[in-house]
C-alpha cells in the first residue's frame, strides 16, 4: 500500500492523478466539441427515434475551426541565443526533435484542449561530444500529464507523466520533480482509464528514485491564455452556447425544409368512400388521392376543389444562422473572412482591419508559450551539460499578421532605405535562423566578389579595366 504522507512520492502520485482524472470530463467535452461532435440539439419528448440521424446531420463544427484559426498563426522559427545571434546548439537541438512540425501538436491541444505539455529528457541512442545523451523532447496530452505550482511562487513544482500500455496491459506513472523521478506501474492490468486508490499503484524505482542533474522540472505547461486564479480554457471555451444554438437553428430549418419539400394538399367538396376496419373496429377514410408523377385526380363532386398549402420561406432561418455566426466568429475575435458571407473582392486594407483582433490575440498566445520554449532549451543545454542560460534566449516566431510578398518586399525596402542592416529586414520578413544566416552570409560573398572585381585605386590599366575611348583619339603611344 502506498505511503499517504503529505509531500511524499506516492502523495503525489494520487493527488495529480486524482485531478487528472478529475479534468478528463472537462476535456472528453471540449474534444466533442473540437472534433465537432457536440450534443444533439434537443427534440420535443414525442420525437420517434428515427429522428436522431436528423438531429446528427444538424451538426456544423465551427469550434475546430476557431481553434485551428489560432494554430494556423503560431509558427516558431526557431531559438536565438540572448544577443539575437542564430544558436548552432539550439538549432541542432530544435531539428533533431523535429519541434517545426511537432511544435503545432502542443499549440492544437492548448487551443482544443486548454493546456499542452513538452517533456525533455535523455535520448535512447543519440549523444553530444561531451559524451551525455542528447536531449530528447516529447509532446505530451494533458490526459497523461499534469503539473501543480508552487502556491506562494507560481512556478511550477511537482509533475506526473502517466500512461497505459497497450503491450503488458498495465499503467505506468512517473512524479517528476526538479532533481529526481519516482517511477510507479499499477498493481493489476487496467484500462486506458487509470485507478487511483492508494493499493492500486506500486512502487518500481530504487529507494531515492531516479536523480537527475537538470535543476528543473523537465515537464513544461502550455497554458492557453489562463485568467488570474482561474484554470485554463481553450480558445471556443466562451462561444459554446452559441455553437449550441448554431446547431439548434439549423436543426430547425432542416425540419422545416423537410416538411416543406412535400407541400400538403387539400381538396373540399368530394364525398370520401369510408369502412370499417373488421380487427378494430374503427372507421377508416379511403384516400383515392396518390401523388405521382403520371396520376390525375378527379372528382365527381359539383363544387369539388384542389389546392396545397404554400412553402416556407427559410430566409428567416438563414439570416438568424448568418447572425450567429458572426456573433460567434466576433467573441472568439476570429476574423470574419472565415465565413465569407457577403465579403467579395475585399482589399488587403479590409483584411488587415478584420485581423486585428485576431493578431493581438495571437500575440499574447505567442508572449506566453515563448516563455514556455526557452524553459525547453534551458532544459535541453542542462541534459547536453551545456552552461549557457537559455532563460535568457529569443523565440523567433512567423509573424502573425498576413501580408503578401510585395507587400513584404515594399517594407522590406523601405525599411534597407533607413538604414536597418540585412539580418533585421531578413527576421521581419518572417526568415529562420538559420535562413537568416544563410541570407546574409550570401549576401557578404558577393559583395566580397563585386568588390574583387573593381580596379584597385590609382593601379595601371589592364587589358580588363581600359576606358572605352582614349585621350589621343584612338592612337595608342609606343
């Protein structure tokens, strides 16, 4: 049985996983909504059961897209060393663990999810030339993982890593601190959902766990824009309502051009044949009038008459989903252009007015999980025993507002004119690190060669260098 004393190893243990588990009904929520798996918008209680495929094809997911809106702007270039200069390591570090790619995962799950995580630890096979494994960064989901933070700080303190093998059926665990691991397996073969009573989990390690030289807790939190004592949202957290009443409305309008496909019609004046049904007794209406598309209805009465009802005008419905919509694209401060509606042929003026909201949202995404990708680096120069302080690196990020290349290419010049050196226009206009370097390490080469190619001062003329036209009008002296 696992030790209960606060502060313990196995106190953490239970405690995060209990509050993992605690959140995973929050996430399960925000997921069906991401995914676009909402609830069924509600029906009247007689509704007969074969309406529920109609409820699901009310369904229209706009909370994947506000959410993939913002991941789509947050690029990460690269890490810089504090002076802005590329960092060979960082760089290394940065495409050996494919963080171009893999970055976006956490940014998807802090926008769908609330919270993403980055785990750095030692490399199975890969190592530096000081002969300690390379760093290896993993991209974690916070239904595996959770940190708490220091009350009185606010930095992060303990954190927990739990898994479940498909291989031997049995869940794993790891309490992560800042100089040791304490790794855990479950006592009997589980689900994917793990137990979390004190005789469900057993101890693995040795007696002082697993230390480890990084100084730091090796899980970092991506928090999605968390309010002051509040837990993290993602990014539709405020527009769920509305994404509910978006599929309401167009249940309804669904159910109505339904019903208003097959008009109904109406006749007076015509005697109807009845009988009486022998098993229940009831009397029953014959109905001789069958639409189709070669049947003609007559009457024998005198004032028999025909007509249908008239169809339903849905303009009402569509201007109520079109008003929602924007309502939900404007709380989210999602630009309107994702819903084109009645934007035609706008200007690059109107767009960059409809991003700024967007834009300054993205900034803020980007101020905060910078702070998060230097504490990475920080942790990958501890694992390679590097002594630099990575705190104190720039995360270069794509900018997030859009602009076209010539518009690019115009500042750019603009900004050369001024005087701005080339590695500053290379970094505006959006470039990597190593792009960056690469860039002006080529544009130093050939003004290297142009300037070879120029006559030295005061030298004699060569057979290269002579003037199109002499002074002795073309007669050459000796």
């Amino acid at each position: 049985m696992l030790d209960d004393t606060p502060d313990s190893p196995d106190w953490w243990l239970l405690r995060l996983g209990r509050k993992m588990r605690k959140r995973e009904r929050r996430l399960d929520e925000w997921w069906r909504y991401y995914r676009g798996r909402p609830p069924l918008p509600e029906l009247p209680s007689n509704a007969q059961q074969a309406f529920i495929d109609f409820q699901r094809k009310s369904r229209t997911n706009f909370c994947g897209l506000i959410a993939n809106a913002s991941v789509h702007r947050l690029n990460a270039l690269g890490v810089t060393g504090p002076d802005g200069e590329p960092d060979d390591r960082a760089s290394r570090w940065w495409q050996q663990n494919r963080l171009d790619s893999r970055q976006k995962l956490v940014w998807r799950a802090a926008m769908s999810q609330s919270l993403g995580y980055m785990l750095v630890g030692e490399h199975p096979t890969r190592t530096e030339d000081n002969g300690r494994p390379s760093p290896l960064i993993t991209v974690e989901h916070p239904r595996e993982c959770i940190v708490e933070t220091d009350p009185e700080t606010g930095e992060p303190y303990v954190g927990l890593k739990a898994w479940h093998n498909d291989v031997d059926g049995h869940g794993y665990a790891v309490v992560l601190f800042d100089d040791v691991r304490f790794p855990y397996r479950t006592t009997e073969r589980c689900g994917k959902r793990l137990p979390w009573g004190p005789d469900s989990w057993q101890w693995i390690g040795g007696d002082q766990g697993e230390p480890h030289d990084l100084g730091m807790l090796p899980l970092v939190e991506f928090a999605r824009m968390p309010d002051l004592g509040e837990d993290p949202e993602p990014e539709f957290a405020g527009v769920l309502d509305i994404q509910d009443r978006l599929n309401m409305g167009i249940l309804n309008r669904m159910a109505t051009s339904r019903n208003s496909g097959f008009p109904q019609k109406w006749i007076k004046g015509h005697k109807f044949a009845k009988r009486r049904d022998p098993e229940t007794g009831i009397t029953v209406v014959e109905q001789p009038f069958i639409p189709g598309p070669g049947v003609v209805w007559a009457s024998e009465g005198e004032q028999a008459q025909f007509g249908q009802l008239s169809a339903t005008d849905l303009s009402g419905f569509l201007k109520e989903h079109e008003s929602d919509v924007r309502d939900m694209l404007i709380l989210s401060q999602t630009p309107a252009y994702y819903y084109a509606g009645q934007l035609v042929n706008i200007a690059a003026d109107t767009i960059g007015a409809l991003d700024i909201l967007h834009v300054a949202k993205i900034r803020e995404h980007i101020a905060a999980f910078g702070e998060g990708l230097e504490t990475v680096m920080a942790l990958c120069a501890a694992q390679a025993g590097v002594p630099e302080d990575y705190t104190e690196a720039e995360v270069r990020w794509a900018n997030p507002a859009h602009a076209s290349l010539a518009v690019k290419a115009d500042a750019a010049t603009k900004l050369k004119s001024i005087g701005y050196p080339l590695d500053v226009i290379a970094e505006e206009m959006g470039e990597s690190p190593a792009r960056v370097r690469r860039i002006t390490a080529g544009a130093a080469s050939q003004a290297l060669l142009a300037a070879s190619l120029l006559p030295a001062p005061g030298a004699a003329p060569t057979a290269g260098n002579l003037p199109d036209d002499d002074t002795d009008g073309g007669v050459l002296d000796g």
